[in-house]
C-alpha cells in the first residue's frame, strides 16, 4: 500500500471517533421483556408476576390471531400498546406511547393502503407478538 493511502487510513479513525454513536434499538423481544412480561408472562400467556395483582387478567397475547379469524390484528394491537384504545368495561392496560416513542420511525402500511410514518419499536413490538401466536 502507498504510504499516502495508508496515512490517509490512519488519519481517519481518529475522525470515527468523534462521529455520534447511534443508541442500540431494543427488539421487540427485549421490549416485550421490559415492558409487558410482568402481566403478561415470559411466555405471553397473561400469567406475569404482577397479573394476580390486577383487577382483571392480562389477555393470553398468543391467541390474538386466533380470536380474529386467524389474522394477527396488528392496527388494532399497536393502538392498545400505544394507549389509544381501552379494553372492555373501560379497563386500561398503560400507555407504552412514551417508552417507545423515538427518533427511529418507519412506515408501516395497517392493511388500508396507507403508510403511515410509525415508531420502529412500536412495530418491532407487534412483529414480536405476530411472530409468537399460536
């Protein structure tokens, strides 16, 4: 190599240095783990530490498709995670909105066409719940 090339090299990982680290994104795995565990269970059953505890049970988050006709209802799931709907009766799981929200958007299309700029761990969160139904 041509010493030029190399000092040029040399010269620029100094320079990496002083560039901004980027902040680890959590999975929606990790996410779950941290947030929704304690009620619903490692294993998403509604069966966490916390759900005797509560005044109703946690719902059982690997049958979501399977009480919608087999189809992962993933628009209906990121609004409850995200705390714009609440559950019968006026119960209230907490709003996530805060804890996931970021700089880290992407796109996400609900099934209407339209791709609506969406907290990539909000939608990280809900691939983990689609990718664990049974």
């Amino acid at each position: 190599m041509q010493p030029a090339k190399l000092f040029l090299l040399a010269s620029l990982f100094p320079l990496a240095a002083c560039l901004p680290m980027q902040k680890k994104v959590p999975s929606g795995a990790e996410d779950f783990a941290t947030y929704c565990a304690a009620c619903h269970g490692d294993g998403a059953k509604g069966d966490g530490p916390m759900a005797s505890t509560l005044d109703s049970t946690p719902a059982d988050l690997t049958r979501l498709a399977a009480r919608n006709k087999g189809v992962f209802p993933a628009t209906a799931v990121m609004s409850k995670i995200w705390g714009y709907t609440e559950g019968p009766d006026g119960e209230m799981m907490p709003q996530f909105a805060p804890l996931l929200d970021g700089e880290n958007m992407v796109l996400f299309d609900g099934g209407d066409g339209i791709a609506t700029p969406t907290p990539l761990r909000l939608v990280q969160l809900a691939e983990y719940l689609k990718s664990i139904q049974r």
